[in-house]
C-alpha cells in the first residue's frame, strides 16, 4: 500500500499541485482548473507524459465529471446529495465512494475490496489529502478522484469542517451524526440573526 499526498487545491482555482509520496519524493503533477464546462485537470508523471485527466461536462448542483486514463474515457462521477454520509458510484469503473464531506474521510471501493482511502492530515506546511492505495496502477484514478471529491467539498480555510467545528464545540458529540447537524443549523441561525 502506498501512500500519497495531495496538497488541498481550495485556495487555488488553477495552478499545478506536486503529489509527494511519504518521503517527500515528487511523483505526480496536477494541472488544471474547475468551474467552466469541459474544463479539465489532467495529471503528468514526472517525466511530462499525460497519465490522466477529468472533464467537467456538467455545471450547476449535482455536477458530472469524466474520468479519462491514456486519452480513453473509462468513466463518469456525479455528486451525491448527503452532507454527513454519501455513497458515489462512479460509472464505467464500478467503483463505490463511500465517505463524509463533513470529516473529508472516504474510502473507495471495487466490488469488495478497498482500492484507496482518503484522509485529511495536517502536516508542517498545511492540511492535505493522504491517499493509500494498494495498487499503482490506480494510482492516476485515485489521486483524480480525490481532487473531484476535494472539489465539492470545497472551503474558504484548509482545515477540515469537523476539525474547525470541535474548536468551537470541543464538547461536541461526533458519534451521533444528527448532533453535527444540529449544531451546524444552529449556528447558520445564528448568522442569519445578527
């Protein structure tokens, strides 16, 4: 099982991300930007050959991307509608995404067995995504995936919903999800009364 790391792309629209291994070791760049139809990132070796990419084809609530690897379409993804729980499959790949938005933990499945997880871990530089996967050649899926999933989950600040939510309720009850989401709809009533 290796294991990768993502640098978390929400402060940037555009631009390349370096994905490191656990060493340190430069193994993969991300290049591209989100938000118009048919915009893409597309994913390089090292060596500069295009590995993988993802194309926006739809806009508005519940976008669909697809998922391309050696310039072959092998499949699509759609956001799932769910805030503390989702379930994903992705088309073409029969792949199940199953994970939180609210604690950027997924992981991904293929029939039974576990393809990559995905975890947020704070590092000396910053929040980033951490991706074990078991095989390497899923790798260049994995680390789309995880951008596509980054993207929705999208915030202002790189720290993790939950991680922000125990500093202001440290005594806060995560083990019963409708807890989470009853605070968070007090606090947005909060705003909305000041």
């Amino acid at each position: 099982m290796r294991q990768l790391y993502i640098r978390d792309r929400s402060s940037d629209l555009h631009g390349t991300t370096v994905i490191r291994d656990k060493n340190g070791k430069s193994c993969y760049l991300l290049v591209g930007k989100w938000g118009m139809r048919y915009d893409a990132l597309s994913l390089y070796a090292i060596d500069g050959a295009l590995l993988a990419e993802v194309k926006q084809l739809t806009l508005g609530l519940l976008p669909k991307f697809a998922l391309y690897v050696n310039r072959q379409r092998v499949g699509t993804i759609g956001k799932g509608l769910g805030f503390v729980q989702q379930v994903i499959y992705i088309r073409g790949i029969n792949w199940i995404v199953v994970g939180s938005p609210l604690t950027s933990r997924y992981r991904v499945f293929s029939g039974s067995h576990l393809v990559f997880s995905i975890q947020p871990v704070k590092l000396s530089s910053g929040y980033c995504h951490e991706l074990k996967i078991n095989k390497k050649e899923d790798e260049p899926l994995a680390i789309l995936i995880a951008s596509i999933l980054n993207h929705w989950a999208r915030r202002s600040e790189q720290e993790p919903l939950l991680a922000r939510l125990m500093k202001r309720s440290p005594n806060l009850n995560t083990s019963m999800s409708f807890s989470i989401s009853n605070q968070l709809n007090l606090n947005c009533k909060e705003r909305r009364n000041k």
